[in-house]
C-alpha cells in the first residue's frame, strides 16, 4: 500500500505498516475503568494480540483516544504484569496524560507498546 504519506484508513494495512517498522501498533483497543476494593483501576483490552513473549512487565504504552492524535495530549501508561490475558486484557498505570476516574469503556483507543 503506497499512500505518499497520507493515512492508511484500513486498519489492517495500518497494522502491517506499522509492524512492517517495527512498531508494536494496537488499534480497536478499548479503554475499561473500574472501581475494585475503593480503588480505580485501569485497563487497556488489546484485539490484535502478539505472541505472549513480546509483551514484558512495565512496558511503556502511548494510548490515543483518537486516531493519528499521538502528538495531541496522548496518555503515557506502563504495564502492571508480563502480558495481556487471553481475552487481550492487560492492567496499566497512567504515568502521564488526563483520563476520566469515572468507571466505564473508552472506545477507539489506539496504543503503541515500547
């Protein structure tokens, strides 16, 4: 897909683009809050998994509540555990970066893991 620098609107070549670089890019993410034992807790469900092994605790995430919006506000997240379970889900903290405290799901969430 030779796009000239515009943007690749279908998710899979954009996923092939970015991975083609290198870049673990994650896109139909959802954002979850919840409330567990009087404390919020984040989580981020991945759809389009990698293997187990290329996830590690602490893994930095750069999540963007809108597309090609990385270089506006983005949120900065790490890795609470190893990997995401099978169902893609995977606890973060947010390092940096505004998120509502109000339980619930955030659609159209894109990522990038480092």
């Amino acid at each position: 897909n030779d796009n000239k620098g515009g943007v690749i609107k279908d998710p899979e070549e954009r996923r092939k683009s970015f991975r083609k670089k290198e870049i673990a890019f994650y896109d139909e993410c959802k954002l979850i809050r919840s409330r567990k034992t009087g404390k919020l807790k984040i989580y981020i469900i991945l759809k389009n998994l990698e293997e187990q092994k290329a996830y590690a605790k602490y893994d930095t995430w750069i999540i963007s509540t809108k597309d090609n919006t990385f270089n506006k506000r983005p949120i900065i997240a790490q890795s609470l555990y190893y990997g995401p379970s099978k169902e893609g889900l995977i606890e973060i903290e947010i390092l940096e970066g505004y998120i509502s405290k109000t339980p619930g799901v955030q659609e159209n969430v894109y990522a990038i893991r480092g």
